[in-house]
C-alpha cells in the first residue's frame, strides 16, 4: 500500500464533495475548491448541517485550517 501524504489526499478530493467538522462543533459540506499548506480550505456550494439535515446554503467559503477537525469525502 502506498503511503499518501494529507496534502495528496486533500488533492484527491479537489472538485469532489467533503464534509468538514469544525473545532466550534459546526459541520459543513461542500465541494473542495482550493486549500493551501495550512490546511485552510475554500469550499463552494456549502450548507451548514445539523443532525445530517441542510440547516442553511452558505454558498462559497473559506474556513481557516487551524478551525478544523476533520474532513471526510462523502
């Protein structure tokens, strides 16, 4: 098995939707535009999610790395 580094696997799933868990508690999903060294990232066509269900369409965003916890691909 090959070994990926994050930034390869934050790559992978460029123009792909992700789920981001965010250190406030927050969950957003998106599609994964752009992310630097830092881990920030820019997602388009996100929605804010509450116990799995859209609570509100934020549209594009850029969430600072040192916020999150997690990003998943769906």
């Amino acid at each position: 098995m090959e070994s990926a580094r994050p930034l390869d696997a934050l790559n992978k799933a460029r123009n792909k939707r992700v789920i981001v868990d965010l250190k406030n508690g927050k969950q957003l999903a998106g599609k994964l535009n752009a992310f630097d060294i830092h881990i920030n990232v820019v997602l388009d066509e996100t929605e804010e999610m509450v116990d799995g269900q859209v609570s509100r369409k934020l549209g594009t965003v850029f969430i600072r790395g040192d916020t999150i916890i997690l990003i998943s691909a769906e």
